[in-house]
C-alpha cells in the first residue's frame, strides 16, 4: 500500500503544518477510495509524522522530516495501551534515564502496559512516537522521579532488513470487524535504550547531567500541551467521515434514482426515491453532510446487503472512527467542561472566548421565559428564517447549560465532584452534541449566505432548512417541555421537513454529483452512473 502511494509521488506532510486543508483533502481523496488507505495515510504524516514536528524541536524535523515525508521512514503512534486508552496520563510505559550512558531505556513493566490497536505497528512501522512516563534518577527513598508522560522516538525495525531491533517484540492484533488494511499491532519493550536526544523535547528536556527542564511548570501543563498539539489528528478523523458520508449518500441516492418499484395503474413504475418514505431516510442524511462539510444510513433494500456495494464495508470500516484519537464520549466531556467554564466566567463578570461569543446572548433570552407568540408561530417564512433556526439550537444549548450547572452544584455537595460528574453525565454529554450542532449549523448558514451564485446558494439554503428543521423535529420533545415551541408549531416544522425532503430530492442526484465522486472512487455496480445492473450482474458472474 504505501508503495503505491510511493509511486503516486505524493508527499503531504509539508501540508500537516502549512496548510491542514490541503493534507485534509488528501486523506480524504485516499478515504474515500479506500478507508484504510486513508488512515494509514493519516498515521503515518498526522500521528507519526506531526508528533515529530509539533512535539519535537529542529534537530528532529532536521532528522526525520525527509524520511517521513518520502516513506523511507514509517512509523507509528504508539500511545493506547491495552490497559489504557483515553486516561493518557494513567500510561504505564517507562523511558528512565541512564546518566551513564546518556540513554533512556524503554521498558513495558507489565502486560497491561503493552502498547495495543498500534496502526502501521504490525507490518510496515520501522519507528514509532512512544508515549512514556519520563523518570529521572532521585536522592529520595524512590530513587526516581516521574515528570510525567512524554514522548520519544523509538526504532522498530532495522532499516535495511526490517527485522525487529533487539528488545522489540511485536504481534498483530489480529483480524477486526472492519479496517483489516490497516496493520494494527501490539508492541512490547524490553530494556530498549535509546539517544538522550530521541526525547520529543519541545515542551521539556533533560540535560547531560540528568537535569530536567521546560518552560511550563507542572505535569498537567506539559499534558495539555502536549495533546494540543495534536488535535489535528481528531480534525482529520472529522474529515474522513464526512467523506465517507458522501459515498455512502452516493450510492443509496444513485441506486434510489435508479431502482424502480410500482406505480399508478397503466403507467411505469416510478422511482424509489419518489417515495416519501425513502427521502425521509435519505434526504435529511444528505442534508447532514453537507453541513458537516461546511462545518467540516443506508436505504437501498437487499442490495445494500451485497457486499461488492459497500455498505457494510463503509459501516465496519468507519466504526472505530469514534474511539481512536480519543473516544468521543471523553471528547464530548471535554466540549462540557470548557462549556461550564465559560458560563462561570460570563456569571463572574469573566471575558467569554470569541467561540462561545452565542452563549452570552442566548443565555439572557433562556433566563426569561419563552415568548408565547412566537412559540406559536408557524408560517413557512419563519420556520425558514436562519435566525428562527439558530435561536432555536443555542436556545436549547443554553438551556442545557444553565441546568447542567445547577445540577452539578447540587450534587457536588453529596457526591464531590467526580461523582456529580458522573451523575450528570448523559447530560453532559448531550449538553456538548447540542453546542457542536449549533457550530455547524451557524457555519451552514454562513456558507449560504456568502455563496455568490443565485442559483446554488438557493439550493444550498433548501439543503440547510432541512438539516436545520429535521435536527429540531428529532428534539421536539425538550422544545414543547418548556414550551418554546407549541403544539401547532411542532406540527408545521413536522409538515416543513417533509415537504423539504421532498424538494432536495429533486436535486438529489446534482447534489450528489457534486460530490465529484467517480465510478471507480465509489466502487459499487448498485451506484454505477450509466449500466448498473449490467455492471452488477457481471459481478456475480453472468
């Protein structure tokens, strides 16, 4: 795999820190013909390679970035371990330093501390970024210090033979339920010394004589930093799925146009896609990736079972997308927390960040009570207002928030803190997919109202009041709890979305198209542009 990308002459990793659209493009190009394509692609200039440049200093861009960047350098990510993933800094991996040698020795002390789902690791890695917890010598009763988890570079493989290096010990972790060409390993060390100078040094070093130094203070600071850092990887990931979502809306969409079921009596059958019950599967999902693609399920009867069309290899495949590079129940955690700290600082007279600017104004309109008569309202020219539809998502945001906040209060004078938190934590949860829903949507409705073309921008905002509506008709119920929406005005958005649904099936297949997907990227005879049962019947063998 990565010989064909070899061939192709692509080199991407100038992109990780110029220009991330630009890299994004490329993996998602690469994700879209194949997904483990992408993300070995992503492993190796996203982890392996932005690692190296964003947690190291000059000497190691001077060192490696060539290698990586031309693959005569494959390396891996080596964080998870098989009894830690998400709790980075609960790694039990070690790289204690001998001032003697001027080396680190890496050692895995336990089988709970091998490094597990390491991508690239069980073929093709001849160095890995390994996440480890740095110990320096000590005068006290332990004899060493922990200063807290940092990263190294550690060769795998030798670079003519590709053998392991003494001290290495690596196992695939087998066959999985999708992503089989990606080379997911397990690595075990054994007293593997490396150079002083392998230590990933820009947020803190170690010296000659053993001396640790860094411009940050704490543990926890240097961790922050640290996983800063590397956020680009999650953005990536973002990418990758939409792109994926525009395949897979492809195919059903294409095939839906294609396949042919009943009709009036005496006359041809018409297309399924005419049928309300298929829009309403497959429009407002079509409506959704264009506004992640802004930002940033499969209708097709029996055939979606068939292998060679697809989906379940685009299900299987996509699936590991919401753990690695963090599970995103910790991530959507994480949108909480820094969402309660910003309503602390706008209740304690603080500066909102420029992110958060919406809660500042949202939060006043849901400490008074909703207006009796605009919840009442239900004409088309409202429900398709950009601002009637934002109000409505940062509405229901602040909302969460403002609940969440005090809940928390009040369990944390029982539970303490961690308790409270996990008391409230499917509201957390659903508090931080709210706030990421209102980000979207406001960057949808920006892109439509700066799209210069008349036409398109009329298209793209049909495409937005679905994405918009649906997502309020699928809360319906916690607007009509606190009666910010009425019982006629939840019927009319109910009515809305449907007769929406209808009119971008009408343009499904340029929307689609617009997608520039091409028969050879989608890869699936049931979405074949010109011929498609001749195509899939071939596949079968007549």
């Amino acid at each position: 795999m990565y010989g064909l990308i070899k061939e192709a002459g692509i080199r991407p990793l100038k992109y990780v820190v110029e220009d991330p659209g630009k890299y994004f493009a490329i993996v998602e190009a690469a994700g879209a013909v194949d997904i483990s394509l992408g993300i070995k692609l992503g492993v190796q200039y996203s982890l392996w390679g932005g690692s190296v440049i964003n947690l190291g200093t000059k000497k190691h861009k001077d060192k490696y970035f060539e290698g990586i960047d031309s693959l005569d350098y494959p390396g891996c990510f080596a964080m998870t371990e098989l009894h830690h993933g998400s709790n980075v800094q609960g790694l039990q991996t070690v790289a204690t330093f001998d001032p003697i040698t001027d080396e680190f020795i890496i050692n895995t002390p336990s089988d709970g501390a091998i490094k597990w789902w390491i991508g690239n690791a069980a073929v093709h890695g001849k160095f890995a970024s390994v996440f480890a917890k740095l110990m320096l010598p000590a005068q006290d009763a332990k004899g060493v210090s922990d200063m807290g988890v940092h990263a190294f570079i550690v060769p795998l493989r030798d670079l003519k033979t590709h053998q392991e290096l003494p001290g290495i010990e690596i196992h695939d972790c087998g066959h999985k339920v999708g992503l089989n060409g990606v080379d997911n390993g397990a690595l075990r060390f054994t007293s593997v010394r490396i150079p002083r100078d392998n230590l990933l040094n820009r947020f803190g070093d170690v010296s000659r004589d053993g001396k640790y130094t860094s411009s940050l203070p704490t543990i926890n600071k240097r961790f922050a930093a640290t996983l800063g850092e590397l956020v680009g990887g999650r953005v990536s990931l973002a990418s990758s799925s939409t792109s994926i979502l525009k395949v897979a809306n492809a195919i059903a969409i294409r095939y839906s146009l294609l396949r042919q079921q009943f009709g009036p009596p005496n006359q041809p059958e018409v297309s399924i896609l005419d049928y309300q019950s298929q829009q309403h599967k497959l429009m407002p999902m079509l409506a959704s990736t264009y506004a992640f693609h802004f930002a940033t399920s499969e209708a097709c009867g029996g055939h979606g079972y068939a292998a060679v069309n697809r989906f379940g290899i685009l299900r299987n495949d996509h699936d590991i997308f919401q753990t690695f590079e963090g599970d995103n129940t910790v991530l959507l955690q994480q949108v909480a927390a820094d969402l309660l700290k910003q309503y602390k600082q706008k209740f304690q007279g603080g500066t909102l960040a420029v992110t958060w600017n919406y809660l500042r104004e949202s939060m006043n309109t849901y400490l008074s009570q909703p207006n009796p008569v605009t919840a009442r309202w239900e004409g088309v020219e409202h429900l398709r207002d950009p601002k009637f539809q934002l109000d409505a998502f940062r509405y229901r945001t602040s909302r969460l928030l403002q609940s969440a906040a005090v809940r928390l209060r009040k369990h944390s004078k029982t539970l303490g803190g961690f308790g409270a938190w996990n008391r409230c934590l499917n509201h957390l949860l659903t508090l931080a997919e709210s706030h990421i829903e209102s980000v979207i949507l406001a960057k949808f409705i920006e892109t439509v109202e700066k799209c210069p073309d008349a036409s398109t921008r009329a298209a793209l905002k049909l495409v937005c009041d679905l994405y918009a509506l649906n997502q309020i008709w699928n809360d319906i119920g916690t607007y009509r709890n606190v009666d910010y929406v009425a019982p006629n005005k939840a019927k009319a958005i109910h009515k809305q979305t449907d007769y929406l649904s209808f009119q971008v099936r009408n343009i499904a297949k340029e929307l689609v198209d617009a997608f520039d997907l091409p028969d050879h990227v989608t890869r699936a005879p049931i979405a074949m542009q010109s011929e498609a049962y001749a195509q899939y019947t071939h596949v079968v063998g007549f």
